[in-house]
C-alpha cells in the first residue's frame, strides 16, 4: 500500500511539475553548486559521491557505468525509464520519496525555480561531456 501511495505522489508531483518554471542554464551552474562535492559534470568528469551527470537528461536511470546505485534506485529505474526534465524535477525535491526508498542523494533541492534552473544547466552537456 505504501509503493502505490508513493506512485500515485509521484504522479501527482510529475503532472504538477509539467506547469513548472522554465529553467535558466546560467542561474542553474550556480545552483550545481551545491552539487559539486558528490556530482561531475564536463569533459573528463568522474563518479564521486554520486554518478557524473554528462548527458542526465534523456539517460536512462541508474545506468553510470562504475557506480553502485542504492537499491531503491536500481528498483526505481525501470519504471523511471529515461530522465525527463519532469522526472528530474520531482526527483530531486525528495529523492528518497521519489524512489520509494533510501536514496543515496539525501540532499534536497526544495526550490522550485533551483530544480528548473539546474535541470537546465544539466541539459547543456551530452553524455561525453561536451556541451550543447
């Protein structure tokens, strides 16, 4: 009972964050701030704490060769599928919540227009690190 009440919370969060805020890449570089000590983004990024998020957006869920994902998250990942900007958005308000289990991230991005605008940052890099 308590999966299907976090399913239809997501839901719910994901069709709420579709009428979300569009994102601005600049604002979002300094939000990725916050998420330097455990995530890498560019050319030649690695896994630290967290995956390297090259090319997050469209990629599919906890598929960072070399990392050791939480459980939640490898349980999480088929239903996720590839990240969207939706998903990513109710995603990084509360990992934890999101996947219906322990989430290694236990950072929280609360506010709305940080997500859009680090999701947007998130966007300008393909998977080899270059950018858009």
């Amino acid at each position: 009972m308590k999966r299907i009440l976090t399913i239809a919370g997501a839901a719910f969060l994901a069709l709420s964050a579709q009428a979300s805020a569009e994102g601005d890449a600049a604002a979002g570089e300094s939000v990725f701030r916050k998420c330097q000590a455990c995530h890498a983004v560019g050319e030649g990024a690695r896994n630290k704490v967290g995956p390297q998020l090259n090319g997050v957006v469209g990629r599919e869920a906890a598929s960072v060769e070399g990392y050791r994902y939480s459980k939640a998250a490898m349980e999480k990942a088929p239903e996720t599928g590839a990240w969207t900007t939706e998903g990513l958005m109710v995603y990084l308000e509360d990992p934890s919540a999101y996947l219906g289990g322990r989430s290694k991230m236990a950072f929280k991005l609360r506010d709305e227009q940080e997500r859009a605008d680090v999701i947007a940052y998130l966007a300008t890099f393909n998977a080899d690190g270059t950018t858009n």
